[in-house]
C-alpha cells in the first residue's frame, strides 16, 4: 500500500503546510506574479497539452482551473461565479424563446437585475450610505463587505451575453459548459478586459493554432507583463505611493 504519510515524511514535508498552500489564504490571494500561481500554471500547461485535441475536457479542465484560480483569490465568493454564469446562461435561452418583445425586454431586466444588483452591493453599499447619510444629515455605520476580485469583469461579461442574445447579435449557447468557460476564463477574470460575448464564444471549439510567432509574441508579452508588475510597479507602490498615503501630510502637493 502507498504510504503517504512516509513519502511526506522521506522529503521532509509538513502536511499540513503544503496544504495551506492550495487553500484560500485571506492574507495572501492568489495574484499572477506570485510564486504559487506560476508553478500552478506551469502544471496546468502540461495537462492543457495532454488535453490540446481532446475539446470537451479541454473545455471541463480550463473551467475547473479557472474556478480553483477565482477560488484562491476571492475565497468561497467564486459562488457568485458560478450564480451569475447559471443564471445567465438559462435566461439567454428564456429570451431567444420568447415572441413576446415586451416579456424579452422584462427577461434582459432580470440579468441585469442579478448582475449590477451584485455589482452594487458588494461594490457600492457603503460609498452610497455615507453619501445619503451626509445629504440626510444620518449616521452610517459602514457595513463589512468582502469585495469579490474581478466582480465588475465578470459580471459585466456576462451582461454581454444576454444582451448580445436580445439583439440577435449571437445565438445562445446550448451547453452550459461553453458559457461558464466563457465567463470564467481565468487569464482575464480578475483583471480584465471585459470581452464581449460574439467576440470569444466562437472561438471555444475552434481547433487549436498556434505558430511560432504567436507562442514567441506570447510568451514576451508574458515577461514584460511581469516585469512592469513585480518590478516597476511593486517598487513605485511600496517606495511612493504606500509612503505618501501613510503619511500624507508630510508631503506638499
């Protein structure tokens, strides 16, 4: 029988903190320059070219990664992930049914509903209860409220799926696999850019091309990003910006 209690125990692992590295850690997120996302992609990369002609668990693989990564980011939020994308994904296939261009309308109100209704609670409740609080002369206690990484991507994202739906720009997907690759494409889940839906989706199930040019363009795209990231700007952040806001008045203008 595999021991793996030995194994840990012959390279001198500690359990428990090799699993700290793989849970949601409140006072670390996961970020693209840090040093576990790199190996974690680098471990993603081999099994994405396992799975390079295989679309459907290519597809099932990049979701389940992107959800892990939006997980060690944001925590147990990535459920509002998957509530958008579920939501969203049936009411796109409501409104291409419906004849009805009033209940259409009423359709595309319920997806925007859930996402700016999201958006703004977690995003605005505080900002807009001390702004009323000063016009009304009240008191506003401001609320705890964690703020989901990428909340505005995603959610916006998503929003251009249904409406892309509604103007017939686009036919709604009939897997709800499809769309959650779609809105949780982790590359640009946490930072953006928002990508419109008629834009990326008939891209999904396209075979994969890759020249050496674009491997070449990607893989310097790639550096100089994190370059600018944990070079450039870490050391502008922590030797200016964070000075000066920690102490303000010691600073003229």
């Amino acid at each position: 029988m595999w021991n793996i209690d030995g194994l840990f125990s012959t390279l001198n692992i500690d359990p428990e903190r090799l699993r700290s590295v793989f849970i949601y850690d409140p006072q670390a997120p996961m970020i693209f320059s840090s040093g576990i996302f790199l190996w974690l992609f680098a471990a993603f990369m081999l099994v994405y070219l396992v799975l390079q002609h295989r679309a459907t668990a290519r597809l099932l693989f990049v979701t389940l990664f992107s959800y892990y990564f939006y997980y060690k980011s944001s925590g147990t939020y990535f459920f509002l992930l998957g509530l958008v994308t579920v939501c969203d994904f049936f009411i796109a296939r409501l409104i291409v049914r419906e004849p009805v261009p009033l209940l259409r309308k009423a359709w595309v109100g319920v997806s925007l509903s859930i996402n700016l209704g999201l958006l703004c609670y977690f995003k605005y409740t505080n900002f807009l209860g001390t702004f009323l609080a000063s016009l009304t002369g009240g008191l506003f206690e401001p609320l705890d409220i964690f703020l989901p990484v990428g909340i505005s991507f995603f959610t916006f994202q998503s929003l251009s799926y249904t409406i892309d739906v509604y103007r017939r720009q686009i036919t709604p997907l009939t897997s709800l696999l499809d769309y959650a690759f779609y809105v949780s494409f982790f590359p640009q889940l946490v930072a953006g850019p928002i990508v419109r839906a008629r834009d990326f989706i008939p891209q999904i199930r396209r075979p994969l091309f890759v020249s050496k040019e674009m491997f070449g363009r990607g893989i310097f795209l790639i550096v100089s990003g994190l370059f600018k990231k944990a070079v450039i700007s870490d050391y502008i952040s922590v030797n200016f910006v964070e000075r000066i806001f920690d102490n303000p008045t010691l600073y003229s203008g």
